[in-house]
C-alpha cells in the first residue's frame, strides 16, 4: 500500500555516518533494509550533477560508467 513497505538499498554517506552505520530507525520503512556504504570519491557524484553537466554539455566520463553514458547519449536522454 506504500512505497515505505518495499524493500530498499540505502547509500549511506561516510561524511554523514555518525556511528559507523546508518540506522533503520531513521527511516520510516517496513520492508527489509540493505545499507552499503560509498566511499568518500563517489560522494561528490549525484545524478543531479550529471544531468547539470548533461545540460551543459560537459563531459561526464569520470561521473558514471561508459556503457550508461553511451546509452544516455544514444537514447538522447
């Protein structure tokens, strides 16, 4: 009946990890929870950042995989 009852992967941030490990109870979901943790690099990358630079028409290879950046160029997305 709501998207709280599916089950999620949660990203948490090394920056905003105050304990070692993210909490469930710090979030209202039911279903089964999975947390991993990235590493400090990848922080920085958002896909708001990447389709800002999409946007810009700036490159993007050291944002994201180069097969999902082929297929974002090759569907014109």
């Amino acid at each position: 009946d709501s998207i709280h009852s599916f089950n999620h992967i949660i990203f948490a941030r090394e920056s905003r990890k105050k304990d070692g490990s993210a909490r469930k109870e710090a979030y209202p979901i039911t279903g089964d929870v999975i947390e991993l943790t990235l590493k400090k690099y990848y922080e920085d990358i958002s896909s708001t950042r990447i389709r800002e630079n999409i946007d810009l028409r700036r490159d993007i290879s050291n944002l994201i995989d180069p097969v999902a950046q082929n297929f974002i160029y090759d569907n014109d997305l």
